[in-house]
C-alpha cells in the first residue's frame, strides 16, 4: 500500500481505497474505470452541519471564520501575539485569508487544496494499482465553478447539508438515498471520534507502536521516551484529547526511520494478501463484532 502511495503517508481512507479495488479487479477484471464522490462533500455543503457543531448556518460561517483566522494568522509568528489577544480578534479574517473574500470562499480554497493534496493523490495512485482508472466527476471544475459562484444570499438555502446537490438528483436517485443524513465514514463523527480510534490503536498491545519507534536509530537523540510514555499514559486517561496529533507525529518519525533503515519490499516482489470478501450487512451496529471479526481473520 506505501509502495503504492509514493509516500509513508497513509490513513484508513487510502488503505480502504486500495482495498475496494483489489475487490473489484480480482472480482469484476472487466471493470477499467470508476466513478468516485470526492468532492461532493466538499464543495457542496456537506460538512456544514459538522463545522456548525451542532448549530445552524450562522455558526457554521462563525466557525469557518475562525478557522480562516487562525489559518492565515497562526501560520505568522509575527502575528502571533493578535491571535488570542482580548475578548475578540481585531483584525478581520480576510486580511490573511489569502486573496479569499469571504470565509466560504476561504473554506472551499482550503478544500481545494485539501482534495489535490490527499484525496487524489492516493485516489490516483490505490486505482492504477489494480489497473483501474479513477474518475472523480464531483471535482469536474465546471461544477465547482457553478458552487463557487453561488451568491452570499443563497448559500444557506443551497449549501446547507448538500441541499444543491439534493435537489439536483431528485428524480435521478432512489429517494433514500438522496435525502440520507451523511454519515461519518469510520468511528463516529467529529475529530474526538477520529482522536478516540487513533488513541486505541496507540495504546492497543501496551503502547508497542511507541515503543517501536523510540528504539528506532536515532529516536533518542531527539525524542524524551519517558515524555512520551507519560503523554501515552494521559492519553489512556483521556482518549478524545488532542495529545494524540503529537503522539502520532512521534510514532510516525521513528516509524519512518525504521523504514528508511529497512524498506519493505518493491511492490513486483510484494506478496499481496487474500483479495477481500463481501460482506453483506444490514444493521451496522448489530452486526459490528461479526465484521471486526472477519477483517481481522483475514489478516491474521
């Protein structure tokens, strides 16, 4: 799967990726191309209901607006100080947001970035693996101009929870799959559900992850081990915190030695595992100790 990626960067979307299409080629080789959703949520309002917390468009744009703040001024050490200063910013937003002239438009800029950057990088690369082409019709630059161009005073009714995109496949969709809530693609929703699944796996087998990397060459030159114990022991105390990005950061660092020192094999001398299998499901819930449990079969 790395070798694939052309990067040690990976993450749960990217391996499932690769996975759907080791299925599809092993099962459908008459398959060559597929078509993708990237973008449909991005562009589209489909995350407006996560940024606004649990709120309505008004927060979802106050939100946004902090996010293009701290973006534009947190990245300048000499605007730091302007950052938390007083009960409110006195610098508005727009003035290092960029060439952005509003917080949506500041928000789609960074999707955009955000979509080239991961989304087709590794959708480009885990398709061309199986000899499949990857197509990705929400990212047609012809409909991101149409949503880009949405006037301020129609964006709420427009963007809020995809409602463009839903009224655009009334008719062409099966009704309940048009007016389904979106859901969150492992975990649950909100970054403390992805913080929550990324502290388990650290602390998973007494934290050998860790260990592995501060016994990688080097790690101890730079790396306080008992720190970093102590910040795994926290973490056990608090998944949901957001320790855990710099407990990720360290792992990754002495994982990536670890693998500089001794690479994995070259993918044409890579022995794949068993292709996928199927499983059908109807109460996600109900049936989640029978899925656990084939997934791990198979890998074990």
């Amino acid at each position: 799967h790395l070798w694939l990626q052309e990067t040690p960067l990976a993450g749960p979307e990217s391996y499932l990726k690769s996975e759907l299409y080791r299925y599809v080629k092993a099962r459908a080789p008459e398959i060559k191309a597929m078509y993708l959703g990237g973008g449909a949520d991005e562009f589209n309002g489909g995350y407006t209901g996560t940024l606004a917390e649990g709120g309505n468009w008004d927060d979802f744009v106050r939100n946004i607006t902090g996010m293009a703040w701290r973006g534009g001024c947190g990245g300048q050490k000499r605007y730091a100080a302007w950052l938390d200063y007083g009960p409110a910013p006195l610098i508005r937003s727009e003035a290092f947001s960029g060439g952005a002239t509003s917080p949506l438009e500041y928000f789609h800029r960074w999707k955009y970035r955000d979509v080239q950057q991961y989304n087709c990088w590794h959708e480009d690369r885990s398709a061309a693996g199986s000899g499949i082409e990857a197509r990705v019709p929400f990212l047609d630059s012809r409909l991101i101009d149409i949503v880009a161009a949405i006037p301020e005073k129609l964006a709420p009714e427009l963007l809020w929870d995809k409602q463009i995109l839903r009224r655009a496949m009334a008719g062409l969709l099966p009704e309940e799959i048009r007016s389904r809530p979106k859901t969150p693609f492992f975990y649950g929703a909100g970054v403390g559900s992805t913080y929550r699944m990324l502290s388990r796996m650290l602390l998973q087998d007494d934290g050998e992850l860790l260990e592995e990397a501060l016994a990688a060459r080097g790690a101890s030159d730079v790396i306080d081990a008992a720190n970093a114990r102590l910040m795994l022991a926290q973490l056990e105390q608090d998944p949901s915190s957001e320790l855990v990005e710099f407990a990720l950061r360290v792992v990754n660092l002495g994982l990536l030695q670890s693998m500089a020192d001794s690479p994995p094999p070259a993918l044409v001398d890579w022995l794949p595992g068993p292709v996928p299998e199927r499983i059908e499901l109807h109460d996600w819930a109900a049936s989640q100790e029978q899925l656990e449990r084939a997934v791990m079969d198979a890998w074990t």
